[in-house]
C-alpha cells in the first residue's frame, strides 16, 4: 500500500508577510469561498485515516474528535502527528481559516475524527489496519471517509471493510497514487467499486503527469503546490504535491454537500460530485480526469436528479486481493532525511487443503519515503524542508460551468 507522500517543503517563518492563505491557490481556483456561502461543513464529521492529526495545531484546535490508533500505531495517540503528513491532509479539510496565516480548509465547518495506521517514521503499514480502521470510523458516525493511500494491490479485509461503510451509507474517498511512488495505474482502496478516487492536476487545471491514472478514475482536483499544517514545520505550515491532497480536497467537497443535502445518501452525493465535475481532456469520461475537475459550487447549486443506486458501482471483490496483508510505502518523519528503500517482494501463503497446497505470491511494491524533494503525500506524500515561501500570484485559471450531461456508463471496467 504506498502512503503517497508528498514532497512537503517547510515554510520558513520569515515568508509569512504574504500569509499562507495567499499560497492557497486552489481554494480560488476552485471558488472554494463561493461554496463556503453555501455550506461549511457543520454537522459532518469526517474520517482521516493517515498518521495521526495534531489535534493542538491551530488551524484545527477544536475541531479534532478523539482518535484510535491501529496496527503498528496501536498504542499511540490519533491526536497526535509527529510525521505530519495526517495533519496535513485533516487542514486541507478542515483548517478554520481564523489564525494570524488566514489557513482555510475547504469544510472548515466539519468534525475531524482521526484514525491512526502509521508509526511514526510511516514504516510496516498495511491494509488490514486501514480495513479495521474504516469499519471503526463507520461505528464512530463518519459520514466521509478520507484514505489518502494506496497500493498496487488489496486485501478482502479491505474489500469487506468499504462494503461495510457503503451499506452503512458512509462516503470514502481515495487518492489515485503517485507514479514516483510505483503507483501507475489507479491504485486501491480507490479503484474499488464505490469508492470516489482522484487523480491530480495542476494550477492551469491540466492534469499532473506525476499521478496515477486509469480505468478507474473517477474525479480530479488540484494536486500541486497544496499548503496545509505541519507540526514539524518551525512556521506550522508546509507545502506538498501529490493526489493525496487532491483526495484531501475533495474529501473537503463530499463534507460540503453532504452538510447541504442531509436527505441524500452516499450515492447521490457521489452522483452530484461527478455529475457537476467540469470536464477536461477528451469529452465525456476519461483516464485522467475521470468524469472531470471537482466544482464545489456547482456541486452545491446545480439541478441534479436523484439516482437509485451509487453510479460508481456497487463494491465487488477486487480480483488483486490477496488474504495477506498489503504492505504500503512510508513516508519519512518530516524534516529528517529518509531513505530509499528497495523493493520488498512479500509473502507466500501456502494454504493446505486436503488434496492439494494452494500458494499464493503477493509482489507488494514497498517504498520508503526519499528524503527533502518531491514525492507525494500518503496516496503519494513525503515530509522535505520547503525553501520557497507561498506568493500571491494569480493562479492559472479557475474551474468553469460544470457538465451536467449524464455520466458515461459507470462501470469502466472498474
């Protein structure tokens, strides 16, 4: 399972004469403050399932429910995040846009509810923990699950476990995975039937040839240069790439429009994200943009008609699922030089049966997190001091009318 990590750069204390919410440039992009006018959030809780979130940083003191810690975490706190890339992912959702920086999340309304499946160092990850800690969040009255992880590969625990959150009505979002990280194709929980995964693109809307992408591609949202707390920064910010923040964002989005339509359920909401997405690349549906860029407002305001069932199709098993647990590349403590670890070619289970031995052989791909320079956020995310403070230029466009055309068949082969 490859924790995306993102490059996140520090931001030095002394560039905050420009403030960090002028460094948010796909807040703009995406008329996020348009949105906010229509809904905030409240009333939502969301899950973020990462390495933790610091429940002390400013931008979310308040707002961070009690946590639970799972597999190698187990034992730590939620509420805390020594990695930083957890509370990164929370202030994108959810920083309340009130302190000295002006850090505005795109739900700052919304309940964070932190879900812990990292050591500190990001190290030995796997999806039985993230499985556990879905089902978890379910239980715990989550109405948007946000996974910032993936992997070339699943477990039927994992399956099991967002089956168990579609029937209790429960949205999850996934990031699509970073190329840097092996991540190529779509990888899971987000190919999963039902899941809302997203692909990255860039401050002009183009798509960002660092993410992943497929035929299971469901939506895209800005993935480059996305500033969110860090509590291993001197200055509490920093900034990263990668589809992890674009999940992020979009977990921001489904917490929006959920807070607007309590009525609806999980597949509507999901219905009226993709139906109101503003297309890009090829008309119509597509292996980058999936059914297009997520647009917030229209997400919010458009006519949209009601479905019966989630257009993304109802959760099947995924046919890379293995009973042993996927292992996820890790991302390193912020600040500290990680190193590049090799390939881990994982585990043969032999299952003996009665007249024959069934083995099976699972190729994980497992990359430690690199050190200062780009990478991703989990999905794609890795802590590196950043040199370069944020600006106020105009970011290169903003999100158009939304198209409100009726998806193209919804299976895609997913």
């Amino acid at each position: 399972m490859a924790l995306g990590v993102i490059g996140l750069l520090a931001i030095p204390t002394a560039a905050h004469a420009d403030t960090v919410r002028h460094g948010q440039w796909y807040l703009d992009y995406l008329h996020v403050p348009q949105a906010q006018r229509v809904s905030t959030g409240a009333g939502v809780t969301v899950a973020v399932i990462d390495t933790g979130v610091d429940a002390n940083h400013p931008d979310l003191s308040g707002h961070v429910l009690p946590g639970r810690s799972f597999g190698v975490a187990a034992g730590s706190s939620a509420r805390q995040d020594t990695n930083g890339h957890g509370t990164a992912m929370a202030g994108i959702i959810a920083a309340q846009g009130g302190n000295a920086q002006h850090a505005l999340g795109v739900a700052p309304g919304v309940e964070i509810l932190p879900a812990r499946v990292a050591a500190d160092d990001g190290a030995d990850l796997d999806y039985n923990a993230v499985a556990d800690a879905i089902r978890w969040a379910v239980d715990r009255h989550a109405t948007v699950i946000s996974i910032s992880l993936s992997s070339n590969s699943s477990t039927p625990r994992l399956v099991s476990a967002i089956h168990y959150a579609e029937v209790h009505d429960v949205l999850v979002v996934g990031s699509a995975g970073n190329v840097d990280m092996g991540i190529t194709s779509v990888g899971a929980p987000g190919r999963l039937k039902g899941v809302l995964n997203v692909t990255g693109v860039n401050q002009g809307g183009d798509f960002w040839t660092g993410s992943a992408q497929g035929e299971y591609a469901t939506l895209a949202a800005p993935a480059v240069k996305i500033v969110g707390p860090s509590p291993a920064s001197d200055s509490g910010y920093a900034q990263g790439t990668g589809t992890s923040d674009a999940a992020a964002i979009v977990s921001g989005v489904a917490a929006l429009v959920r807070a607007k339509f309590p009525h609806l359920d999980a597949a509507n909401v999901i219905n009226r994200i993709i139906r109101t997405a503003t297309d890009r690349g090829p008309k119509g549906w597509d292996q980058q943009y999936g059914f297009g860029i997520v647009n917030p407002v229209a997400a919010l305001t458009a006519n949209v008609p009601t479905v019966d069932k989630n257009p993304l199709g109802g959760i099947v098993a995924d046919p890379l699922a293995s009973s042993a647990p996927a292992k996820a590349y890790s991302p390193t403590t912020a600040g500290r030089p990680g190193t590049s670890g090799p390939l881990v070619v994982a585990i043969v289970i032999a299952i003996l049966a009665l007249l024959a031995i069934i083995v099976i052989t699972i190729v994980v791909v497992v990359r430690r997190g690199r050190g200062p320079g780009t990478g991703d956020r989990a999905g794609g995310r890795q802590p590196a001091p950043w040199a370069v403070p944020p600006t106020n230029r105009a970011p290169g466009g903003s999100v158009g009318e939304p198209s409100l055309g009726a998806p193209p068949p919804p299976d895609k082969n997913r």
